[in-house]
C-alpha cells in the first residue's frame, strides 16, 4: 500500500484516493499526521538519529566512507 510523506497509508486504487481526498476536503475523515511522540518515541531521540548519518561520516575518514559507498552501489545494482 502507498505511503504518504510522514508513512501514513493511502490508497492505492486512484478512486479510492480520490473519495480520501473529497472526504478530507468536506471534513468527513481527519487527516492526522503521526507525530513521533504519537508513537511513544523522545522527541531528542528522533532528532539525534536525524543528525545522526552526518555525525557518523564525519568521524570516518575518506577512504572509509569511500568503501562503503562502493559496497552501498554494488548492493544497490545487484
């Protein structure tokens, strides 16, 4: 099934998302966003693990990061 941006479930079927977006607009159905509080996470957990694929190539060095983009790319085109 479809995810939107924040992973909430759509539709797939064109008109089914059609009638989501008409019942949205009439205010039939509430379209709520889960917040990662809503989820039971900490709010400093969810922005330290933003933060936290930059801090990690920071502190690796170019060769590192090199390696493990080469082996991301042959996963990726496997």
């Amino acid at each position: 099934m479809p995810r939107g941006p924040k992973g909430e479930k759509r539709p797939a079927d064109t008109n089914a998302a059609a009638v989501l977006v008409g019942k949205i607009a009439t205010g039939d159905v509430e379209d709520v966003s889960p917040t990662p509080e809503s989820e039971g996470k900490s709010a400093a957990a969810v922005e330290l693990g933003r933060l936290g694929g930059k801090a990690r190539a920071a502190g690796m060095s170019a060769k590192k990061r090199k390696e493990i983009a080469k082996k991301a790319a042959k996963a990726r085109w496997r």
